[in-house]
C-alpha cells in the first residue's frame, strides 16, 4: 500500500523540481481525474436508473406513432445524450492541456538553462543541470497525465453513443 507521506514528498519533490508548471498540470490531472470518477459514476450507477426510467415514460404512452409521440421520444432520447455527455468538452480539452502545460515548463528551463550559461560564459555541465532537470520534468509530468486519461476520456466517448443507440432502440415506435 502506498504510504501517504512518500507520496506527499514526492509530489513535493516534483513539483520543487519541476516549478509552479508542474503544479498546474498536477491541478489539471487531479480536476481531469475527478471528471473521470464522476462519468464512471454515471454511467454505472445513474445511467441505468435513468434508462429504465425514461423507457418506462415512453411505454406509459399509448400513442407512439405520431408525429407528437415521435417528437417525444426524441427529446427523451435528447435527454438522456445531454445526461451521458455532460464534462465531456472539459475533459477533452484537459487531455491535451497537460502537454502543453509540460512543454511551456520545458521552454521555461531551456530559458533557464540559457541564462545560466549567458550569465557565466560559459557552458558547463553543472550550470545546465538545474534547467534540463526542469525541463524534463515538466514534459513527464505534462505527459503522464495526459496518456492517463486518453483511454478513460475515450471510453466514456463511445460508450455515450453507444448507450445513446442502445436507447433509441428501446423507445420503439
């Protein structure tokens, strides 16, 4: 099991490490994260109670072929899409955001590194390390969270339209 207190020191350390970048791509993974648990949520829990309920307000009409009843249906499928895809442009602009969090830290150390060796002259080993380090840092933060939650992001995308379809059938005229 994770010891709390590593963990804290670690972050700490990246974030020492990395500069305020890596703490704002950190605070974007963490609101990316939330997002993620908050869909799962959702789709595994509210969804189904959602499904049934709007299934059982279509099948308590007794009129299903008109142009009113279609209208009807479509709005409860509208309903539903509204529900399964609410966050969805959050999370889809925090996926690429976190990269490019990583790569503004990574010019910021480069800058470093070039002050550094403008200032002494010259360009020693040691002078460059602190800016490399920096930099290298905010590029694998900015990129670890991002491929995080490439996969989540996707899933809830497709499932979405599949449960959407899904829906659909099941309201039949």
């Amino acid at each position: 099991m994770f010891d709390n207190i590593a963990l804290y020191h670690a972050v700490s350390e990246l974030i020492r490490g990395g500069g305020t970048f890596v703490f704002w791509i950190f605070a974007s993974g963490v609101l990316m994260w939330a997002l993620i648990l908050e869909r799962y949520l959702f789709f595994f829990g509210v969804l189904p109670k959602l499904s049934k309920r709007l299934n059982d307000q279509w099948n308590s009409r007794k009129d299903h072929t008109s142009w009113c009843a279609r209208q009807i249906r479509q709005m409860l499928v509208s309903k539903a899409n509204a529900a399964m895809t609410s966050n969805f442009p959050l999370m889809q602009v925090l996926v690429p955001l976190s990269p490019l969090l990583g790569l503004v830290g990574t010019v910021s150390g480069m800058l470093e590194v070039f002050d550094s060796m403008s200032l002494r002259g010259s360009a020693d080993a040691r002078t460059m390390a602190s800016g490399v380090s920096h930099a290298m840092i905010c590029t694998m933060t900015g990129l670890a969270v991002s491929i995080s939650g490439l996969y989540p992001v996707h899933y809830f995308r497709t499932r979405a339209r599949r449960e959407t379809e899904l829906l659909s059938d099941k309201l039949s005229f």
